[in-house]
C-alpha cells in the first residue's frame, strides 16, 4: 500500500515515509491511495476473534509485508493493546464501547501506543532520531508523552492551549519527565494546531529533518482508529449492522469508523456528536464546510474549529469514495451535556465523561429520528470520568475515585513553558 497527498495524488510514498514525514510537503495530508475493501468471507471469520487477530488483518491490508513483517506487526499489536476494551450494556438497547482503558485513561492511547512502537522499529532500522510534536486539547498528549517517553531514539514536544485543558490532563502533560517538553500556549487549541501544521512547513526546520508529527494529522493515528470499530461491530449477530455515535472533534475517530465500513464492516450509520464547536455538523446538513473560532466547553478534547481530518474526508468524498449517506451529525451545549450525564447517572448508575454524554445525546438524537431502527446501538467513550473531576461530581453529587495512576501523576511536580502562538518562539526549542 502507497499513501498519497490529498493536494497531489500522483506522487506516492510508502507507509514508512509517511509516518515518519507526518506531513506531505505541499501541505496535505498523507491518505492511501485506495481504501482496502475486504473479502466478505475475511470479516466473518473474523467473528468471534481477539481485538489483536482483527487488529492485524486491518494493520496488514495497510502496511505492506517488506516495510513490517507479520511477526514484528504482531508483536507490536499484542505489546500495544494489553489492556481491556469491554463493551458495556447500559440499557439492553445502548452499549457504551469503552476506550478508557489504557495508561491514560483515553482512547488515544489505542492510537499513540501503535504509533510509537512503528516508529521505534523503524528508526531503529536506520538509527535515526526524531522530535516528536504534538497539539492537544485533552487527552492527545498525555497519551503520546506516556506512549513515546521512554523511546531511545525520541523527544517529545506538546503544546496545550492556556486554560484549554483539565486539571488532571494537564497534570498528565507537565509529568511525563526530562524527554518530554510540555509548552502551555497563550491561545486556543487551533492555535497550537496552526503553530504544528506551520512548523512543519518551515523550510528552516524542514531541513533539519528532525521532525514528525503524532496528531492525527499523521496517517498512523488513523490506522489503529479503525480497529475497535471492526472489533465491536462483529459482536453482534451476523445479521446486525451497528450505529456508533462519536465525540468529535478534529475528526480523527469519527474518521476510524467511516473507514471500517468502507472496508466492509458492518457499520449502519456513523454519528458525529459535537459540541458548539459543530463545523463538521454544519457540513453534513449544508455540504458547505466554514472552520469557526473555537469555543471553550466542558467537553474540552473537542472544542476544535477547524477539524484537519476534514480534508481527509473531503479528498474521498469529493472523488465518490465514500458517501455522506450513512453519517449523520448533531450537536449540543454544555447544559444538555451536563443534563445528560445527570441523566445517565440518575438511571443507570453508569458515569460518563462531558464528550461520552455528547455521544450519548447524539444517538438519542439519531433514534429519535430513524425510529425503527432494531440494529446495535453504541456509544463511544473516549476519556475515564475520572479525568473531569471538576465537571462531572457538582453535577451527579458524587465523589469520582481517582485510579492509582491518576493519583501517583497529580503528586508529581509539573514542569512547562509558555508561549504565545509565534513560530519563532516555538523554532528556537526546536532547533536547540
């Protein structure tokens, strides 16, 4: 498999060029040439299979046998995902996919993980070095500083807005130790965003060759999305299609979903939940895309105006790769939020995070509209509650129990600097 720039599709690299690159030259974003459509007879043996045996069959139809053989691709699934992913049952119509499970407690660490142990092997192979940098709105840097701190030939940089992230995800950010650089960035998370995409384009920095990307800008976050919506939408009977509902921000895990039911999953429907920050939303009623300042929320991982995987989507939607017809999209405010997780709560005795009650609105909004629909319905959860303390316990009267790795990273003492979002400021770290 090649991958290509959504801006230039006839100069493609392989898989190793583009995870290490990051960024195509021109500004684009690397995507496969072609979306690998799977033999139907392939998905249902794969019923009743380990998250690992799925996980390779998708990571294989992506990444070519002489970049990564099948015994190194498999230990590096089995060493990325060694923590559980149950599927909980709310209320017998609704499950709730459960991807809090890892180090962090967010589903980045499904992404970040595999992403890390790739780029171990192969700059091992040529005993390179790289600088990892990364924006975050939540939960994204904690999971690549926990994922990439302890990599030889690794430095991580993250930069996190001002005020933009929790208590606890910024503790998670300033204790990661000497190899990871936290920078609290006087701005907004697009901000950060805009500083990453322009360091990138740097000739400067470009020519030191140093450095790679670990948003979702970067193809190897996406690929590894895309394994827990084929895992979850096989447990089901083989007569069922599922409906995920995704918290969305910058779009990377809706992206993972729409991409599983390309491959022939059996996907229904893929919901964009979001905030007020609902660009992507906007779209799917208008067919017109209009990136917006971004607004603060409790739902902070998606308070994003200006979503990069748009462009992924767009580049196959534009070229009849993929159809709108089976997404949908909503969005709600801090108050419908806060009323849903009381409700969740008040019924079910069930905790969820600010951006899984946002997926859990979205797919009440979506039955409500498609009534007769008898298939699975899942919400995808993407941070432990634990992680909202300050949001979540007003709210459900409760006092959240903060799991030993929490509680160990808030007795540590942070270390970051701060900037404002000028490029120069940000090219003297990374040139030092």
């Amino acid at each position: 498999m090649l991958f290509c720039s959504t801006k230039n599709p006839s100069s493609p690299v392989p898989f190793r060029q583009a995870l290490l690159a990051g960024l195509p030259s021109d500004g684009g974003l690397f995507v496969p040439q072609e979306i690998p459509v799977l033999k139907n007879s392939v998905i249902q043996n794969s019923r009743g299979k380990s998250f690992q045996k799925i996980a390779f069959v998708i990571a294989r139809a992506f990444i070519d046998v002489r970049e990564i053989s099948d015994e190194v691709l498999q230990k590096i699934i089995a060493e990325a995902f060694d923590f559980p992913i149950p599927i909980h049952d709310l209320n017998g119509q609704t499950k709730v996919l459960e991807l809090f499970h890892g180090p962090t407690l967010a589903f980045k660490d499904f992404a970040a993980r595999f992403m890390a142990r790739l780029v171990e092997y192969f700059l091992a192979k040529k005993n390179q070095k790289k600088t990892i940098l990364v924006a975050t709105s939540g939960d994204t840097g904690g999971a690549i500083g926990s994922a990439f701190s302890t990599l030889k030939n690794v430095s991580v940089v993250i930069l996190f807005p001002q005020d933009g992230v929790s208590t606890v995800q910024k503790s998670q950010l300033t204790t990661l130790g000497s190899s990871v650089t936290a920078i609290e960035i006087r701005g907004s998370f697009d901000d950060c965003q805009s500083l990453v995409k322009s360091a990138f384009l740097d000739p400067e920095i470009q020519q030191s060759d140093q450095l790679m990307s670990a948003n979702s800008i970067n193809i190897g976050r996406i690929i590894p999305q895309i394994f827990y919506y084929a895992h979850a939408s096989l447990a089901g009977s083989r007569e069922e299609k599922t409906v995920f509902s995704v918290p969305s921000g910058n779009l990377g895990n809706f992206l993972g979903g729409v991409l599983a039911q390309k491959m022939g999953f059996p996907i229904h429907t893929m919901i964009a939940s979001q905030n007020i920050n609902h660009p992507f939303v906007d779209y799917l009623h208008t067919r017109n895309f209009t990136p917006m300042p971004s607004k603060m929320t409790i739902s902070n991982a998606m308070d994003i105006g200006h979503p990069n995987n748009f462009y992924r989507l767009d580049h196959w939607i534009y070229s009849a790769k993929i159809d709108t017809k089976f997404m949908a999209g909503f969005f709600f405010s801090d108050d419908e939020t806060k009323a849903e997780i009381l409700r969740i709560w008040s019924n079910y005795k069930y905790l969820m995070c600010p951006h899984t009650a946002v997926g859990s609105l979205g797919l009440g909004a979506w039955k409500k509209a498609n009534p007769d629909f008898s298939g699975t319905s899942i919400v995808v959860s993407t941070a432990h509650p634990a992680k909202f303390p300050e949001t979540i316990e007003p709210i459900v009267h409760q006092t959240i129990p903060t799991p030993k790795n929490l509680a160990e990273i808030l007795q540590k003492n942070p270390i970051q600097k701060n900037l404002s979002p000028d490029l120069n400021q940000l090219k003297n770290i990374l040139l030092s």
